[in-house]
C-alpha cells in the first residue's frame, strides 16, 4: 500500500500520513491477538509443536503463555530503546560498514529466534526487531543499508501468497468467498469513511483513506499459520482466510484503479489531497557539519532555511539532535541515504565535509541520481577547487582562501597601511586570484603548460599592484 501511495505521490500528504499511521498501527496491534490465540486453542493440543519448532512455553498455562509473550515483547522494547544506543554508537565508531550492517542484522535474526522459541512468527519478530530499530538514532542509515533488499524480499512475499492460494477451494466455493471478501471490505471501508469523516477529511480524502485500507493486512497470514498451529483454527478455515486477504489485495488494486478512473472523468476545481509544497525533509540539505558546515547551517536557519543534516560521526549527530534539527547518520555519498534525506525534494546540497576524495564522491552520486539538485561545495584545496569545477558544481569556496585573505589584510594593518590601501590591496589579490583560478581551470593537469600559466598570473599580480601603487602616489 505505501508503495502504491508513493507512486501516486500522496504519501506525503495528509491523507497518506494517515493511511501509513493506520497501516502501523494495524502491524501493532498483532502482538496482542498473537498473545491471546493460546487462550483459545483446543485443548489437548500439542501448543504449537505444528509450527516446525520447538516451544519453550508449551508445558506452561495457556494464560500464563500469554503472559510470557506480551512480557518478552515488552522487554525486547525497553531494551531496544535503553542500551542499543550506546552499542551503536560503538560499532558506529568503528567506520565499518561491514561491521554495521551484520549488528543490525544479528539483531533481527536475534529477536526473531526469540519469537520462534516462545511459539510465535519469526516474522512478528522481524517486524518488533524493525519497530525497536526505527527509534535508533541511526535509523536512516539502517533502512539505507536494508533498502536493497526490500523490493525482492517484497516480490518474495507476494509469490509465497500467489503460491499458497488454494485454487480448488476458490473453484468450489466462489460464491462464499466473493462474499467473504466484498464483505470485509466494505465493512473496513464504511468504517475508515466514518473515521475520516469524524477527522474532517474532504469527501476526495475519506475515500482515498477507506479504499488505501480496505484489504486485509499481511499479518493476516502470521495470525492464521500460528492459530492453525496452536490448534485454534483449522486447516480449511485458515485456508479459506488466507485466500479472501490475499483476493481483498486484488480487490484493492482495483478499487485504485476505479478511483483514478472516476476522478479523470470528474472536473478538477480544488487539489484532491492536502499535499504539502516540499517535503519535510526539504530545503537544504548539508552534508558535513563541523567546523565549516555549523557557520552555513546557522546562517541558513537564521533566514528560516529549513536544513537536513547529514554526519558520518556519532557523537555529532547525537550532540546536533539534541538542538532539534534533522539529522541523519551514514555517508553522504551513498544514494538511498541522500534519497532518505529528502534529496528528490530539495532545492540546494551544501557539500561541507573536510575529505575532498569524499566530497568528490557525494557530488558525483548527488549529479547521477538527482540531477535536478543543486550543488554548492566547500573545496579543500586548490586541485580540489578545479576537479569540483570540472564536474560544474553550481559555487566552489576554498576553506581557508578567505579566512587567509582577511588575515593577510590585518597583517598589511599592522605593518602601517591605512585601512583603506589593505582593504583595496587584499580585494585586487582576491580578485585576481579568482580570475587566475578560473582560467587555470582549463589548463590544469597538463604539468608544462599549468607552470607556463601560473608563471604568467603572477607577473600580471605584480604588475596590476604596482600600478596601483603609482596611482595612489600620482593621484
């Protein structure tokens, strides 16, 4: 449902908040059916030893199963939120990407075993593990790292449904099942209008809200495999469960598909949903913040710039956090973090980091995949300065040329020069340093020819000073 919002672009809206809102919490509220389903298993049953692994709980009480399960949930919780961070931040610290990524992943099979061992889906465990890890600090970075694999484990999960649909059952009982599903469906759809109405969604948005959740959540089969496990379903009436969520998926496609069907024929007078003009996450995004990043991040904010942050260090983002802003941890230079960062949306990148092999890397993955985006740079050195030129970045400034230059002017002050003369002196240098650097851009890497050049600017300096000079005493 998210991706379908998304390629329809309101998942940003109003409307699609709420939808993703309802969609979690639906997610959510699977931890306490699961708790309840031992209550209501057949008695004599083998407490969950159908589910191809052992249960640590089945020799226990079917209430005090429940008990246990909702506790090991709770625990799994508190010690996701009060001691991952500091361990985080650890392997953080240690820059291996390797090393990230296996934790990460250590921690999901972790909790799903866990899950497994108590007699419940190691897919619920997957999602606490995912629900534990999104109020990480390094959230971003997680779903950056595990963004590659969503879209095939997505396709995985829609062939294992296609898959297990039993077809002669729908052949036998199409009648009871098209009832099945129409009335799931539009009980969810009545329902979800009712609420929209109460939260005074226009008539577009309720609709849009009861058909985005009409359909049966994919937790439908983890409840159904576990319930025909513990002996609280049957085999035909889990069988006939599964087949009527995964036809209300279907179904759902084509209420989508009616629904942008009717709203070409209607005339359009209003915009449809309460989309917002850029994204949250929009305005500026500024990669780096230290020393150099900090002086542009303030003066963006100053005049009310709205800035993602983007740091490769802990204990930044943590200390920047804390002020409020948006922060997110992991390399600029990798694609599905800057597209987390918001960067289909915003106006400006500011490359700001103190590595120019890095910063060259974040404006090359910033022009290949968001070619709209605007990139502004902080050049570490000189050969810096003309590699960023070369890739056309949109405005270059050296990190220590105008600090220098100022200094430079303050050390004329001291040798005797009035303010006015070290001012003018310090603006002919800068300028005919920039005009040198610009022109050297085109030459550069040609050793002979960039000597010849550099040879020949700094003649015209000298002569261009020494005119000043002689206007200044033969006025």
């Amino acid at each position: 449902m998210l991706q379908t919002l998304e390629e329809r672009g309101i998942l940003s809206s109003g409307v699609g908040q709420n939808t993703f809102a309802v969609l979690l919490f639906q997610d959510i509220a699977v931890i306490p059916m699961l708790a309840v389903i031992p209550l209501l298993a057949v008695s004599g049953t083998d407490g969950g030893a159908g589910a191809g692994h052992a249960n640590l709980l089945a020799h226990l009480p079917e209430y005090l199963q429940a008990l246990v399960m909702l506790g090991m949930i709770v625990g799994i919780v508190l010690v996701g939120r009060y001691l991952l961070r500091p361990v985080f931040r650890v392997v953080a610290d240690a820059n291996l990407p390797e090393l990230f990524t296996g934790f990460v992943l250590l921690i999901v099979v972790a909790v799903a075993l866990g899950m497994m061992a108590i007699g419940l889906s190691p897919a619920l465990g997957a999602f606490i593990a995912g629900v534990v890890l999104a109020e990480s600090d390094f959230r971003h970075e997680i779903e950056a790292d595990l963004n590659p694999f969503k879209g095939l484990l997505m396709g995985l999960f829609f062939l294992s449904v296609g898959a297990g649909i039993n077809y002669p059952l729908l052949a036998e009982s199409p009648l009871l099942i098209a009832g099945c599903v129409v009335g799931l469906m539009l009980v969810k759809f009545v329902v979800l209008k009712l609420v929209g109405t109460l939260f005074g969604f226009n008539p577009s948005e309720r609709t849009l809200f009861g058909i985005s959740l009409a359909q049966g959540g994919e937790f439908a089969f983890v409840i159904s495999a576990t319930a025909l496990a513990l002996g609280a379903l049957s085999a035909a009436r889990a069988e006939m469960l599964n087949l009527v969520v995964a036809m209300s998926m279907v179904g759902t496609t084509l209420l989508f598909m009616a629904f942008d069907q009717g709203k070409k024929r209607a005339p359009q007078t209003a915009p449809d949903y309460d989309t917002p003009p850029f994204s949250p996450l929009g305005g500026v995004i500024i990669a780096g913040y230290g020393r150099f990043g900090q002086i542009v991040g303030r003066l963006l904010t100053s005049q009310n710039v709205p800035i993602t942050i983007l740091d490769s260090s802990p204990g930044q983002v943590d200390l920047v956090r804390r002020f409020g802003n948006q922060v997110f941890y992991g390399d600029a230079s990798r694609h599905s973090l800057l597209e987390q960062a918001g960067a289909k949306q915003a106006r400006l990148l500011v490359v700001a980091v103190d590595d120019a092999v890095k910063a060259l890397e974040i404006v090359d993955t910033a022009q290949h995949h968001f070619p709209a985006l605007q990139i502004v740079c902080r050049a570490v050195d000189r050969n810096h300065a003309y590699q960023l030129m070369q890739r056309n970045v949109a405005a270059i400034r050296r990190e220590t040329f105008h600090s220098a230059l100022k200094l430079g002017e303050d050390a004329l002050l001291a040798l005797g020069q009035s303010a006015e003369d070290a001012a003018q002196h310090a603006q002919l240098f800068g300028e005919h340093d920039q005009h040198t650097l610009e022109s050297l851009a085109e030459v550069w890497g040609d050793e002979k020819r960039y000597g010849v050049a550099v040879h020949q600017n700094l003649d015209n300096l000298r002569r261009v000073l020494e005119v000043d000079r002689e206007d200044k005493h033969n006025p």
